[in-house]
C-alpha cells in the first residue's frame, strides 16, 4: 500500500446519506449510487470494462476511417461498410450505455494530490470526449443515410442496420462527410490531450489517477 492509501479523499461523502456535523445535526441529501470499489476510490468494474472496451473500439475505428478512406473500389467498401460501420455502431451503443451509467453513478473521489484546476480540466475533457464518443459515429451514421444512392450495411453480416430517417441528397451527404472528418481529427485530438494527462500522472506525479480507471493495477486506495 502507498502512501496515497492514508491520505483523505476529497469529495468524499457518507456511505449512509446520514451526515453529523460539528454544529449541529442535519440531514444531507442522500448521494447517487455508487459501487463499492467506487467509494474506496476506483472506478467501478462496469465503467472500466466499459472505458477499455470503447478506447479500444474507438482507436482501432479511427485508423480503419482514416485506412479505408485511402482505399477505391471493393477494398474501400470492404473495410468501411464491412468493418468501419458495425464498429461505430458498437461503439455509438456502449457509449450511450456508459454515459447513462455516468449519471447513476458518482466518479470516485479524487486524492488530495489532484488539485481543483487539475479537476475542472479533467471534467471538460471527459465532458467533451462523452459528447465526441456519441457524436462521431452519428455523424458517420447520418452521412450513410444522406446519400441518395444509399449502400445497405450489416453487422458484420448477422443482421441488416437501419438508415437514420434524414433527408436524401448528395450535398447534404458531402456536409456530413465533413462534420464526420471534424470531429474525427477533434477526436484524435481529445484522446492525444486524455493519454498525456494520464501518462503524466502516471510516470511525472505518480499519483494515483491511473490506477482509478487501470484494472491491472493495484487500489492503492484499499
Ligand atoms: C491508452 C488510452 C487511455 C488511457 C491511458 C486512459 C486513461 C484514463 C484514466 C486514468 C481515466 C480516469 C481519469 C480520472 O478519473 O480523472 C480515464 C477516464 C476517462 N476516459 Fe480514458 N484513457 C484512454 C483512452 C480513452 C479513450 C480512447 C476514450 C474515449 C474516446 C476515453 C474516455 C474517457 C472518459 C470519457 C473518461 C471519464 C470517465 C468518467 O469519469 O466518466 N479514454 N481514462
């Protein structure tokens, strides 16, 4: 165990909902639901399967977009519709999955270490990578659905996805195509920001940032 493990954990709430302060006895509201290993300071196992599972979908996603748009021909359709498409549905329904789970549950407590500045960057990065996480595959989604000659897809051949119910024509397709590429590079740079603060805590602060959200780690907090 750390020297984290006895320090006390800002935001920290009572279990109970019940709280006594030194003046006087009152009834505090009581908090959001919150996982067990979640009070102690981690991230719960639900929010890291699904953190890990969306990063991983989401990268590999990015480097196929980027691939495939390089390609022509059957090779293009092979890597976008087959590959690209399922993928950011996957990653379009976990992240609808995982942003409802945010707002049921409560994020672990920081440690004293992370100070309030350090806490509002990171809340509007995490913020904006939520907002990105469901808006890039809607956008791929709806430029798919915008093209008047539209290319029926399926998930990964088991069975057909539907169009979004959205006007036809092949200027509001190519306005699509941008809003997909904009938020692609806003993407990539938003992950690029997220991995360096994280590395950074890991390797320069050697706080225990990373071990909330790392599941191959150890709670130093437990
Ligand atoms: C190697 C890649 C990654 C690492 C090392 C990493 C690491 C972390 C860590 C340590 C946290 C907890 C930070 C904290 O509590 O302040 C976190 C949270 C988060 N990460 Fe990542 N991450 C990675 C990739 C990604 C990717 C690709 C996305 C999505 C595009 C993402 C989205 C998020 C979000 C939205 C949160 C906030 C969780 C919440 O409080 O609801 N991460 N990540």
């Amino acid at each position: 165990m750390g020297s984290v493990a006895r320090q006390p954990l800002q935001g920290q709430r009572p279990a109970q909902g019940l709280a006594l302060s030194s003046r006087a006895t009152h009834i505090a509201p009581a908090p959001r639901r919150s996982a067990g290993p979640a009070r102690r300071g981690r991230y719960s196992a639900v929010a890291m399967g699904l953190h890990w599972a969306i990063a991983s979908l989401l990268l590999t996603n990015l480097a196929l977009g980027f691939f495939g748009a390089s390609l022509d021909g059957a090779d293009k359709l092979f890597v976008i519709s087959g590959i690209h498409k399922p993928i950011g549905m996957t990653v379009l329904v976990l992240s609808i999955a995982r942003a409802i789970w945010r707002l049921l549950h409560r994020p672990p407590p920081y440690s004293a270490a992370v100070g309030p500045l350090q806490r509002r960057v990171a809340g509007a990065v995490h913020g904006l990578l939520y907002g990105l996480m469901i808006g890039l595959p809607i956008s791929g989604w709806w430029m798919s659905s915008a093209l008047p000659a539209r290319h029926a897809f399926t998930y990964f051949g088991l069975f057909p996805l539907p169009f979004l119910p959205v006007p036809q024509a092949m200027w509001i397709a190519v306005a699509a195509d941008q809003v997909h590429m904009t938020l692609g590079w806003a993407v990539v740079c938003a992950i690029a920001l997220h991995v360096t603060a994280a590395l950074k805590h890991q390797f320069f602060d050697r706080d225990d940032v990373m071990a909330r959200m790392a599941f191959w780690m150890a709670d130093r907090n437990a």
